[in-house]
C-alpha cells in the first residue's frame, strides 16, 4: 500500500510499519511525494524493522520533478530531488523507487526521450559511484502530456542500466485511449507483461513495482481516484495474468480504500495460488 496505514502516525514511520505486518499485508510504498523529511536514524531503524517483519520496502519520489523542464534550474532540482530520494530510500531498505519523469511541454516525444535518458545516465553514474543499487522506476502516465508510454519506458531501461518501468495499470488504461472493456481483460493485461518480457527479458518480471487502484475517468484521463469495490476495474484477470507470467515482486494500492484493496489483491491472488496448486497435484 501507497504511505501510512489508517491508525497510524504520520510522524512514525516505524509504527506504520508494524501496523502494516499486522493488517496482514507485506509490502509499503513510503510517501516521499511531498518533500524530503527524515532522519538518517530513522531511516537506518526503518530499515532493519521492515527486515525483521518481512515488509518489503518501495518509495515514490517526490512530485516536483521534470527532466524536460525549460530551466536549467528546475532541470537541476530534478536530479537533486531523485539523488536524494535514492539515498534516502535506499537507506530504508527500499529495492525501487519510483517517480513521473517529465513532461513532454509541447516538444517532439523522440526529443524528450533523449534528454530524459541522458539525465538518468548521469544519475545512475552517480548511484554507481556510491554503491546504491535501488532501481530507479519511472512510472506509466495516464496524461498526454506526459512522458511515460509502456514502450518508451521499455526502450530507457534497456539502455539505462538500474532503470525499469514501474508498472502503472490505473495509468496505463487511460494512456492508451483504447475502449475500456480492451484494456480490462485477461488479454489485455498478458499483453503488457509480454511487452515487458520481450522487450527487458523473462527476468523483468521476477521483480516488478507495479502499482493497482481504479480512477474515475474525466474528458481528461484519469479523475479521481475510487475504491476497487466501487471500480469496474478487473483486478481477478490481472492476477491470473501475473499468474501465467511468473510475475513477482510488490504491487502497491492507491486510492480511498487502499488497505482493503491490498487485502482483496492478496486474498484473491492466494486462492488463485490455491487452485493452480490443486490442478497441479489432480494432473499428477
């Protein structure tokens, strides 16, 4: 799930870690959206208390972000934003963090593909030089205005080491304007993890950072965001599909309802586990 449980503190990040394990659920995205703010004791005791609990760690980025901006400043503050966001969640523990890296400000896609690119390559050097391996995850958009189509992604992680998509399935029915019951299927959904696979590799999908919720939809894209129980998203179809894909890692809910969603998400795909097991020992 996507920042702190209910019940818990927004000053303890350690509490909500706890509360986390348990409700019961394995993973957590800390909210780094709005600003940079945490001790380095505290990130080193985030650290060794989600190891202790088994709570797999991710990060989002803050909000502030354009590598495409028209400032050389603003360009700047970018990369200093996403350095300290990969410091500071790779202390926590976090294996990926994610982040919405640019806007397209009315320039040619293949333009910005290139000066995004050429930006990430100067901070992996850098996370390279200081041994931090938390994979940086630029995140599937749901606007057109913004860089982040599953094929652009694909293409910068094969040619920026430490770069992988982050998996956005709210985002990615809207971007790609295809009529809702296309992109709500089985079907559909095996489609972008074999996209993934061809293109990164079987090995791309043994760990993903995918983000799961539903949103109203606006003349726009993407609205609001709204509970699974009130959206018509599929969300049985996307874990077969993670299923017959192999895929593993950490999916992360978003929206109103997100505790309850992850709960759902893990139930359902524990019965999926369940029946697959079943038809294995039947066959055998």
């Amino acid at each position: 799930m996507a920042g702190f449980p209910s019940g818990a503190s927004k000053k303890d990040p350690i509490g909500a870690i706890r509360l986390v394990h348990e409700k019961g659920l394995d993973c957590l995205e800390l909210e780094f959206a709005h600003g940079l703010r945490m001790k380095d004791d505290t990130a080193e005791e985030i650290n060794r208390i989600a190891k202790k609990l088994g709570v797999t760690l991710t990060a989002h980025a803050p909000y502030y972000i354009n590598l495409n901006a028209k400032e050389q400043d603003k360009i700047d503050a970018s990369i200093n934003r996403l350095l300290q966001t990969a410091r500071l969640a790779g202390m926590c523990g976090a294996f990926s963090m994610t982040f919405h890296a640019a806007f397209y400000m009315k320039d040619d896609p293949r333009t910005v593909f290139d000066i995004v690119k050429r930006y990430l390559h100067q901070i992996t050097e850098r996370l390279k030089d200081e041994e931090n391996t938390i994979q940086l995850r630029p995140e599937l958009t749901g606007r057109k205005s913004q860089f982040g189509s599953l094929e652009e992604l694909c293409a910068l992680s094969k040619e920026v080491p430490q770069v992988y998509p982050c998996l956005d399935f709210t985002h990615i029915q809207s971007e790609t304007g295809k009529a809702a019951d296309a992109m709500n299927n089985l079907a559909f959904f095996s489609e972008v993890f074999e996209r993934h696979k061809k293109a990164l590799g079987k090995a791309s999908l043994a760990e993903v950072h995918m983000h799961v919720g539903s949103a109203a939809q606006g003349p726009k894209g993407e609205s609001k965001p709204i509970a699974l129980a009130e959206s018509t998203f599929n969300y049985k179809d996307f874990l077969k599909a993670c299923r017959d894909f192999g895929v593993r890692g950490s999916v992360i809910c978003e929206g109103p309802a997100q505790e309850s969603d992850a709960l759902t998400l893990k139930k359902t795909w524990e019965q999926l586990a369940t029946m697959k097991s079943g038809k294995t020992k039947k066959a055998s």
